[in-house]
C-alpha cells in the first residue's frame, strides 16, 4: 500500500513539475512530459486522467488540478 501512495504522490507531483515549464511556454515541458511517458508513473497518471471533475481535487488535491487539466488537453486523455 505505501509504494501505490509513493507512487499516487510521484506522480502528481511530476505533473506539477511539467505543468510549470507548460505555462511558461519553456520547451524543456515537452522533454518533461516525455520522462513522464516514459516513466513507471505512466499508469498512475492514466488512473487520474480518468477522474471526474467533481472528484479530481478530492482524490489530487486542488494544486494538481490545472496541471491536470492541462495533461488531458494536450494528450487528448
């Protein structure tokens, strides 16, 4: 249970990280977002990708939220 929650916490806190860069219009976003692909996290941020809008900054928290929004708009998740 506590390496699910390590892994819950990684990740969206690496959607935080690419969500930064995103805003800022800095091209190191799309080398960012291509770790996260790549990375273990991958299907952890699927899972959250697939939360409801109503439930998303309960289970993300309200932080997470535009970073989010902003994974599903550019990755048509």
């Amino acid at each position: 249970m506590r390496g699910r929650q390590a892994a819950f916490r990684r990740a969206y806190s690496n959607l935080r990280d690419w969500h930064n860069p995103v805003e800022e219009d800095d091209p190191e976003a799309d080398e960012l977002a291509q770790a996260l692909q790549d990375s273990p996290f991958i299907d952890v941020v699927h899972a959250m990708t697939r939360l409801g809008p109503g439930l998303a900054p309960k289970i993300v928290g309200q932080r997470t939220v535009p970073a989010l929004d902003a994974w599903r708009t550019a990755f048509g998740i």
